[in-house]
C-alpha cells in the first residue's frame, strides 16, 4: 500500500485556511480598493476619449474658421483688384479728360492767335492798298475817304480766304 503524505495535504490546507483568513479580513479592502483603481482608470479612459472627441472638434473648428479666412482673404483681395482697377480706369479717364481738354484750349488759342494774325494781315493789306493806291491816285484822297477804300479792301480780302 502506499502511504500518503501527510505534510502535503496539511500544507494544502493551511494554504486554504490562510487564504480564507486573508481573504476574510483584506479581502472586502482589497476588493474595494481593486473596484477604485478600476473605476480611476475606467474614468480616465473616458477622460481620454472625451478630450480626443474635444480635440478633434477644435481641429474641425480650427479647420473651418483657417477656410472661412482664406475664403475672406480672397474676396478681399478680388475686391482690392476691382476697386484698383476702378481707381486705374477712373484716373485714365481723368488723364483722358484734361488731356482732350488742353488739345481744345490750345486749338483754341492757336485759333484765336490764327484769327489775330489773319485779321492783323487784313489791316496791315488794307493799309498797303490805301498807300498804294494814295501814291497812284495823289494826295486827293482824305482821312475818310482812305479809312473807306481800307475797309473795302479788307472786306475783299476776307472774302478771299
């Protein structure tokens, strides 16, 4: 027959007796303290989550106003464009405008200078008509009659031209 050991079998049951001891007196502390350090980290896990959820949504958020600028930026900068195109355009209208506008005051005054001299050229012609014609005809022609035959040949004169 075999002998069994009896040291083994007491040393299994004191190892139970002394689990169920310390399981009777630490065990509800040990539970407790094991059911805490499950819920800190269970609640740092959704901590976690909840600030990965938050910071993806400052990103989207962060994303949107960065596109909201850009789009502002170039209607801003359309805008700039037009409204320098309308200044460019205006002053080239402008520069259009007082460069016509000297064309015509000095056709205008070379007119009236042309006028002048034309009309200058008439007394002047009318003046060598009347000495000619003082010299041809004599002295017997008087002031009036010689400021006449002068204005009848500047009025010929002008019909000319």
């Amino acid at each position: 027959m075999q002998q069994i050991d009896w040291t083994l079998i007491t040393q299994i049951i004191a190892f139970l007796v002394f689990f169920w001891l310390l399981s009777r007196l630490f065990g509800q502390r040990v539970s407790a303290m094991l059911r805490q350090r499950a819920d800190r980290i269970e609640a740092g896990l959704r901590a976690a989550e909840e600030n990965q959820r938050r910071a993806e949504q400052m990103h989207h958020e962060t994303q949107r106003q960065l596109d909201e600028a850009r789009a502002e930026r170039q209607s801003i900068v359309t805008a700039a464009h037009k409204a320098a195109e309308a200044q460019r355009q205006a002053l080239i209208a402008q520069a259009r405008g007082e460069a016509d506008a000297l064309v015509q005051r000095t056709q205008a005054a070379i007119q009236r200078e042309r006028q002048a001299a034309v009309d200058e050229l008439r007394r002047e012609a009318g003046r060598l008509a009347v000495v000619a014609a003082r010299r041809l005809i004599g002295d017997a022609l008087d002031a009036r009659t010689s400021r006449e035959l002068a204005d009848k040949a500047i009025v010929d004169i002008g019909r000319r031209d």
